[in-house]
C-alpha cells in the first residue's frame, strides 16, 4: 500500500524542552507517538523508551502484524520503562502516553493508552477514534462535566492510565476496516489549543500531509502553544 504521510513535532512557546518522541517505518506501515511525563527529564526518557521498544518489538514480526503484538509491544515499552524508574530515583513515577497505529492493505490496527488521540477523516466528517484514558474523559462520559468545563478543569491533564507508571498497565486495540480519506495521530498538545472544527478545516484545505502538519502544529502555537505539540498525518 502506498502512503503518504507528514509529521511535525514542536516544543511550544511555554515549554523548553520537547517530552515527545515519534517514529515512522514506512516499509511496514508503523506509526508511533509518545508524550512523555514525570518531570524535565523523565518525560523525555519515557516516550523515547517507548517509541525505541514499541518499534523493536514491531520490527521483529515477520508476519502480518496483530492486535495481540501491538499489545505485546506496549508491555514490553510498559516494563522497560517501569524497570528503568526503579533503577534511578530521579525518574521516579515517570511514564507516557503512546499511540501505535499499523497500516496494513486490508484494516488500520491501533494500541492506545493515555489521551495521545487518533482521528478518522472520512466522508467529511472528523471521528475521533480513540478515547482518552483521563479523568475528565470519565467525568464527562459519566455526565458529571460538560466538554467545555473539562477545558477548564484543573485536573484536566490527569491520566487514569499510562506507560510505565505502574507494573502493568492495560491497553486499548481498535481495528479500523476503513482507511477513510486521513488518518491524524497527535499529542494532546494540539487538542488542548485547537478545537475539533479547525483540525478538520486544515486536514480538509491542505491536501499535502506535511502542509497539513505544519499547519496545525502552527495554529497551536498562535492560540497559546501550551505544551509541546506532534502531530502525524497519513493519507492514500
């Protein structure tokens, strides 16, 4: 299958250091991200863990790869980086979000834990396919928050799950048999300073991925660019 993608990850304007990582294996259709958290170097030591051991694991399968890998690749990112806390005091309770999404000619196969999205543009409708692992997410799916006072919400950036924070962790696998027309990954960097409806007016004006990126990574940093922001857009 033949993809075309762009990619772009910025540190923002309130931040001065860049807690997520990302890397793509075009030849296999693997596309990770991870935002890292758990202080100035903790962060970046999680998501980088994360993405380094997710591919590994991902590499290594001479198979079609199955929603039972995309699982065993995040345990292995979860234990790796859990062991390596224990290890040194100065990352203490460190971990990550991680979104692993694999392209394969028949279904789209995603791993996901913490509130990294992935979203579906299709038919010109934007889906937002995965569901964030927070507690605000839960406050509002039991009805006790409104979407826009999670916006506001002081705990709103408080993860019911993560990688490596604990010695297990659970995972979400979504198979998608519809590609759509694009499918956007991206840190919480971008859904806390765009709304949805821009994200589709970019992801539909721009039909080359990396301008698409490059346009969103933007509008993030011109409403504020509170975090740090990566975004991958992949197309057919």
């Amino acid at each position: 299958m033949a993809l075309r993608f762009g990619v772009k990850t910025d540190v923002g304007r309130k931040r001065t250091n860049n807690e997520d990582s990302y890397r793509i294996i075009n030849d296999r259709g693997i596309f990770v991200i991870a935002d890292g958290m758990g202080g100035h170097r903790g962060g970046e030591v999680a998501s980088s863990i994360a993405v380094r051991m997710v591919c590994e694991h991902l590499q290594d399968i001479s198979k079609p790869i199955e929603e039972a890998d995309l699982r065993e690749a995040l345990y292995a990112a979860n234990g790796r980086i859990f062991q390596t806390a224990l290890k040194d005091p100065s990352l203490y309770r460190m971990g990550t979000t991680a979104i692993v999404t694999v392209v394969r000619e028949n279904k789209i196969l995603i791993g996901h834990v913490g509130d990294s999205r992935v979203y579906r543009l299709r038919d010109g409708k934007l889906e937002r396919i995965t569901t964030d692992h927070s507690l605000v997410f839960q406050l509002v799916s039991e009805g006790k928050l409104t979407e826009a006072e999670a916006k506001e919400h002081p705990n709103r950036n408080a993860l019911l799950r993560a990688i490596g924070v604990d010695r297990s962790v659970e995972v979400d696998c979504i198979v998608l048999d519809d590609f759509g027309d694009r499918l956007l990954m991206c840190t919480d960097g971008l859904t806390e300073m765009v709304e949805e409806d821009s994200i589709k007016a970019i992801l539909e004006t721009h039909d080359d991925p990396q301008e698409a990126c490059d346009n969103l990574v933007a509008l993030a940093n011109e409403n504020g660019g509170i975090d740090n922001t990566t975004v991958i857009l992949i197309t057919q």
